[in-house]
C-alpha cells in the first residue's frame, strides 16, 4: 500500500506542477492579478480566460504578463518570436528557446499565439479578393428532376453564393433559379409552372466589433406571380449579437425604396420602404443552419408589406461537395391581380464549396 500511496502522490504532484507551470498571470494597473490563459490581443484589447470566464481587457489596463510555458508571439515592430514571459519591473522579458532575452513592455505585445505555429502570427494584408481561401467562400448549388409515366415534369433549381467576412467587413452576393414544367398525361405538351429568377447583395461595414452600417439590395422575377421585376434598395444600421465559430447571428434595421413592375395589367409600383430584418448562422454537428428574416412594409401604408424567410441545412459528403435543403417562404399582403398572398419554394441540390 505504502508504495501505491507513493506512486498516486507523485503522479499528483507532477500534476499540480504541470498545471501550475502552463498558468499564465495578468496583473492590471489597479493591482487585480488574474491567473489563466491569454487567448488573444487584437486593436489593443486582450482576451484572458481564467476560472471565472472570459475578460476583454483593454491593453492600457495591463501592468504586466507572466508564463512559465513558452508563447508565440508578435511584437509591434512586426519581430515574431517564441519565449517565456517574465516581469522585470515594470517591463516585460521574453526569453527564447535559445536563451537570447528581449525586455519589453505590455504595450509592444501585439498578439500572442501558439509558439509551434509562429507563421500564424503573421499580419495579414487584407485585399478586396486575397488572401480568397482566408476571407471569402464560394458555393454552387444544383438540382435536377424528371418524371415521366402518369404525366411528366421536369425540374431545375441552381444557385451561387459567394460571401467575404473580415474584421473590417462583410460581403455577401447571391443568385438562383427555380424552374419547372410538367403535363397530366396523356398530353404532350411541357407546360412552365415555375420560372423564377431572383438574386442580392449586402455590403456590412464594422464601426465595432458589434455595429455595423449596411446596404443591401435584392432583385427577384417570378411570371407566376404576375411580376417582372421587384427591386429593393435599402441600407441602415446593424448589431453584431454573437459572433462566434459556431453562431454568427444579427439584427439590422432599415430605409429604402421599393419597385415592382407587372406584367397583367402592365403596371409599375414604388414605394418608400422601412425594413427590419435577422440572419443566423449555426452550425450544429456535419450540419450548417443558415436563417435570414426581413419585414419590409412601405411607409404609405404599413399595411402593404412584403416578408422573405430563407432557410437552408447543408451538409458536407466529402471535401467541398454537400447536400443542402432550402426553404424559400414569400408573403406578399398585396398581390397584383390573381396571385396568392403566400409563395414556398421548397429546393433541394447537389453543393460544391471553395473557401473559408
């Protein structure tokens, strides 16, 4: 027994060791010491995590910083290196593998990372289009139906996405196509009973890490539903409410202006708009949920307003190519001529994904 006890109390204390020389130590200016990990430092603000959550600390509050286990790190002056951390007066010393040491202050630290992994600390230049593979993704969509027998029909849904999201901002572009046609037997005759051609385009702009201006515009035809074109144009201001890996969710409000232009009788509306609108982005396992919402009434009349509610589940097969199942929900309060209030477009295709 006396041996086990032994084993079991040398296995503690190398643990408490262990642990004890991966925690990290932040002491502010007021004199807080706050044990953990820095997770990140970026614009100046120091993300520490520590037993009792997660801190952002503005970098000016920082007195000093201490780890026993080495960091990456980059300094403002652009020198990457990799150390320890220890306090040496009101300065910092980084000291190397190699033993070469560098004093600095809180200040010169501006960012911190993994010190096996020193090219990630690198600052990147952000492009319109580069690096393409880091800020932006791209996803073609594509289904296909045919049925023939007891009638026939033939179906074709496609789209693109393509979408940008930096610090700084975010962009996102889109365009798809929903067509049908279909007979009872025993005709011959392929009649069309969806034609449907719609596309948008957001631009957001960060002011913080939670607000946002914003421009937007969509642009949908549908001769099924009486209408040739309606476009709409709107920009407004945002708020940033998670912004994590795995939910990306938001709320936006809006001004704008609205046209519709029919076909039977030939006739053109516009309208001033207000809009308000969600959009989320969840990932739930294999399983990507995307949700967009937006209430668009004129403000002529509160009572003529248009909702779009899109959805969609995609799943990943192998690399970039997926599954995905789309929902499609329109609520138009004032229809032109026969058209119903209420259109659903059900999709489901075939996707291949290039990007983040």
């Amino acid at each position: 027994m006396t041996t086990k006890i032994r084993t079991l109390a040398a296995v503690a204390a190398l643990f408490v060791a262990s642990t004890a020389a991966a925690q990290e130590t932040l002491t502010l200016t007021n004199g807080d010491r706050l044990t953990g990990k820095l997770v990140a430092i970026a614009g100046g603000t120091w993300v520490f995590k520590h037993p009792g959550g997660e801190l952002k600390i503005a970098g000016g509050d920082v007195a000093a910083y201490v780890t026993a286990s080495p960091v990456g790190v980059r300094l403002s002056d652009g020198t990457i290196l990799a150390g320890t951390v220890t306090a040496a007066g009101d300065r910092l010393l980084v000291t190397g593998a190699d033993g070469r040491t560098r004093t600095i202050t809180p200040a010169d630290l501006a960012a911190v990372g993994d010190p096996d992994r020193l090219d990630a600390l690198r600052p990147v230049r952000i492009g319109y289009f580069s690096p393409f593979t880091r800020f932006w993704a791209a996803t073609v969509g594509f289904g296909f139906s045919n049925k023939t027998g007891n009638g026939r029909s033939r179906g074709l849904t496609g789209d693109i996405r393509l979408a940008r999201d930096t610090p700084k901002d975010r962009i996102e572009l889109g365009f798809g196509i929903a067509q049908q046609r279909s007979t009872p037997w025993p005709d011959s005759a392929l009649v069309q009973t969806v034609a449907k051609l719609y596309g948008n385009g957001r631009v957001d702009v960060f002011f913080t890490s939670r607000v946002f201006a914003f421009a937007a515009t969509t642009q949908e035809r549908d001769t099924l539903q009486n209408l040739d074109l309606r476009s709409a144009y709107n920009a407004g201001l945002g708020y940033q409410v998670f912004a994590r890996p795995t939910t990306d969710f938001r709320l936006s409000l809006s001004a704008g202006y609205r046209r519709e232009n029919f076909h039977t009788p030939d006739s053109v509306s516009a309208t001033p708009i207000v809009a308000a609108g969600t959009a989320l982005k969840q990932a739930l396992g294999p399983i990507d949920f995307q949700w967009n919402f937006d209430w668009a009434p004129s403000t002529e009349d509160f009572k003529d307003y248009r909702i779009l509610s899109t959805s969609s589940l995609t799943t990943t097969i192998v690399k970039g190519l997926g599954f995905r199942v789309a929902s499609r929900n329109e609520f138009n309060n004032n229809p032109s001529g026969n058209a119903k209030k209420h259109d659903w477009l059900l999709t489901s295709a075939l996707t291949y994904s290039l990007g983040r």
